[in-house]
C-alpha cells in the first residue's frame, strides 16, 4: 500500500515510483478505495467541467447574493478597462471571484479544499491552463497533485477556518494551487515543494472573520487576492527561487500559528472584520431580515 504523511514522503514516493506526483496519488487513491486507476483518473477529471461551469455562472450570474452581500464584482473585473495585471493574473482573479460568488448563490462549486476557499485552485488551473493549453490529462495530473497536498496539511495542520483560521483555508487553497500550477508547466517536485512554501509562508495568521456569519465577506474577493498570490509563487519558482523554509516545516508552524489564534479568529464572527461598525450594521441587518422569514 502507497503511503505517505508529508510532502516529503510524497515527493519522494514519486521519484522512487518513476511517475508524476498526480499519477502516483491517483495510484493511491485507487488501492484505498479498491478501484481501478482509470476509474479514479475519471472521476477527478468531472471535476474540471464542474468549477468551469461555477466559472461561468459566477461570471454571467451579476445579481446579487440572497445576503446582498456579493454579485456582479467578477463581470466587473473581467470586463473592466483598467489592466495593471498581466492577463494570466487578471482572468485568475475574476474566475477567483466568479466561483466565489457562485458559491454564494448555491450554484454548484468544488470545494478544494473547502467551500470558503472554492475559488482559488479552480482559478488558478483554469487560467493558467488556458496560457498554456493543457490538456484536460494535464490539469487531471495536477488536481491529483493538489489533493495529495491538500491531504498532507490536513492531517498536519488543518483545512478549516474554525480550527486553524483562514490560513488554513485560503492559505491551503493557495498553496496547492501553486504546486499544482507548477505541475502544469511542467516543473519539477522540488520546484512544486518550494511553490507550496512561497505560497503558505507568506498567508500564516490570516484570521477568519466572516461578517455576519457568512462566507462572502471577506471571502469572496480574498479568494482573487490569494489566485494572484499563488501565481506569484509559481513565477517564483519557476525562475529559480527557491524557498528557505521546507514544505513540511511551514505546514507544522501553520499548525502552531492556528492553534495560537484566539477562537475569536476563527470562524466565529467576534472579532476582525465581523467586529467593525458596518459589520456589526450587517449583522443586525441580516438578524432583522431572518426574524422576518420566521428563521
């Protein structure tokens, strides 16, 4: 049985094994579930038709949320004027938000790792897949190289914002989409292993504050912060920096950082964000509004 419990292990598992990370987690997955290799590869690969579609809808979709919170910011961004990013960038952040936003509206979204970060891996690969013209193999292998990570730091650390803070969320999303973009462009396991580095080292202690409770403010347009934040971590690497922290020790100090944060910083609305005057004035709006409903 393939096993492994850290990054390094990973890596290693697939150097030793001759084969792509991707290949070697899709291996895995199928002698823990007794399936077929073929019949895993598919699976992974519906999801790509399903966060395109969120993709879509979050971008055609410019009503607003039924909070009112979120709506219509990526039409806004994608078709907007004003280009400081390049256009891999761009269209990463608006997708980021497109999905985001489609989360909002109970439209249908993979959660990768979670649903409050559902925006930023999906981004990422579609976006730079489009620069590149991956095949739908090419982006399979690197949701399978993300998924193995995203695996690893949850058992290290964590992948929820109520236990670990939204450093675990979006700075898990974030940093397995860099590896994974990696993978795309065809960068090697240690280039991979450094771009999860650059990419969670530099999110560690980012609370989670949800204003009212829900996962729109600040979620959504953090999801576009963290897309862009990921590709800078793969231009990184992918010129030749390299990281001075290790993979798997920024994960463990993730994991400290998390457990130091108060609970009012994770995911429980008291403090941060959720504690301004106007998120307060929300609140309070949204409790007016669900005493209406009967809720």
């Amino acid at each position: 049985m393939l096993t492994y419990h850290t990054l390094s292990e990973f890596f290693a598992a697939a150097d030793a094994a001759h084969c792509a990370p991707g290949e070697l987690a899709c291996r895995q997955e199928a002698e823990e579930s007794g399936k077929s290799f073929e019949d895993v590869w598919e699976r992974m690969k519906n999801m790509i038709p399903i966060f395109r579609q969120s993709i879509q809808e979050g971008l055609s979709d410019t009503a607003k949320s039924s909070s009112g919170l979120v709506g219509g910011d990526a039409n806004r961004l994608f078709q907007g004027k004003m280009r400081f990013l390049s256009p891999v960038c761009q269209r990463a952040a608006a997708y980021a938000v497109a999905t985001a936003e489609a989360n909002a509206k109970m439209y249908r979204i993979v959660a990768c790792p979670t649903a409050g970060s559902c925006g930023i891996l999906p981004a990422v690969l579609a976006a730079v897949s489009e620069e590149v013209n991956a095949t739908m193999n090419d982006m399979t292998r690197a949701l399978f190289t993300a998924g193995a990570i995203g695996k690893v730091v949850a058992e290290k650390a964590s992948i929820a914002g109520a236990v670990g803070g939204c450093q675990a969320e979006c700075g898990t999303a974030t940093a397995m989409a860099a590896a994974a973009a990696v993978d795309l462009l065809g960068g090697t396991n240690a280039q991979m292993a450094d771009a999860f580095a650059l990419a969670l080292k530099n999110i560690l202690g980012l609370v989670c504050d949800p204003v009212g409770g829900l996962v729109e403010v600040p979620c959504v347009k953090r999801n576009a912060f963290h897309a862009v934040h990921a590709l800078v971590a793969v231009e990184m690497v992918m010129n030749g920096v390299r990281s001075a922290i290790p993979a798997d020790e920024v994960i463990s100090a993730m994991a400290d950082v998390g457990r130091r944060l108060p609970v009012e910083l994770k995911e429980t609305s008291r403090a941060g964000l959720a504690m301004t005057e106007t998120g307060k004035r929300i609140q309070a709006k949204l409790d007016e509004k669900a005493k209406h409903l009967g809720c």
